[in-house]
C-alpha cells in the first residue's frame, strides 16, 4: 500500500500546539518584558505597578520608532494586513486615546473627501481584508496624483 503525503507527513509530525493569544492581555507587557530580560540573563525582584511617574523621572532609554514612510513602505512591500489595520486603528488612537474602528474611518473619510473629493469610500478595518471596503477608480486615480505630486 502507498502512503499518501498528508498521512506521512501527520505521522512524522504528530500532534502541534500553536497558542496564538494569551488569555490575559492586561499583563502581556508585564510579561514580554520579564520575559525578554530573563531570556539575557537579567534577575527582577519585586512587583510591576502600574500609575504615574514623577515629573523628575529620566528615561534610562530612548528609542525613535521609524517614520510614517517607512512603516508604511513596509506595510506594502511586505503586504502585511495586520500593520496595516494596526496602523488605521492608530489614526483614531492619539486623539482619543483608543483606536476605534468607526473613529478611524471618520478621519480617513474627512481626509479623503478634504483632499481627494466626495466619491464614494467605503472603509471597514483598515486592513485590505474586507469584502465591504471600495473606492472607484477616478477615486483611486485622483489619490494616486495627488500622493505623486505631495512631499
């Protein structure tokens, strides 16, 4: 009898655990970091509190976050959809301190219709992945020129 690749393949493989999500995403930083500074050999002692800190306190690090144009080249390139949704629900992030879908579609949609004109955009999540979102091509024409001709 001749096996077929899914059954060699299940065979020598068996069974995988993939956990995708902890269960509790309030102390996922808390852990990232512990477990970062484990990983090289750090010791920490004590608890994590969360609050304010004091207006005398100096940053022990500073670390500058690419720019918007290089986020977003490599969003493209690598046509990364959860960046890009990350990146939508981050418009509506600094004003209001969360990113919500419906607030980052409102500042899109008033930034198209201020700069681009009234055709009809459809956004939904911001990530390329949605059957609901479209934009006509005369839109998409127009947007095209006018990034060409912006710094």
């Amino acid at each position: 009898m001749r096996e077929t690749f899914g059954e060699a393949f299940a065979a020598d493989c068996g069974e995988r655990i993939w956990p995708v999500a902890y269960g509790d995403p309030a102390s996922h930083a808390q852990r990232a970091i512990e477990g970062m500074w484990r990983h090289i050999g750090g010791e920490l002692t004590g608890q994590v509190r969360t609050g304010r800190i004091s207006a005398s306190a100096r940053p022990l690090l500073v670390a500058e976050s690419p720019t918007l144009a290089e986020v977003i080249r490599d969003i493209n390139k690598f046509s990364n959809n959860v960046m890009a949704q990350q990146l939508f629900l981050t418009l509506s992030w600094h004003p209001q301190g969360v990113g919500r879908f419906e607030a980052s579609r409102d500042l899109v949609t008033r930034w198209w219709r201020s700069r681009i004109g009234a055709d009809e955009l459809v956004l939904d999540n911001g990530s390329g992945l949605s059957r609901h979102e479209r934009v006509p091509a005369s839109g998409l024409a127009r947007l095209l020129t006018y990034a060409w001709a912006s710094p």
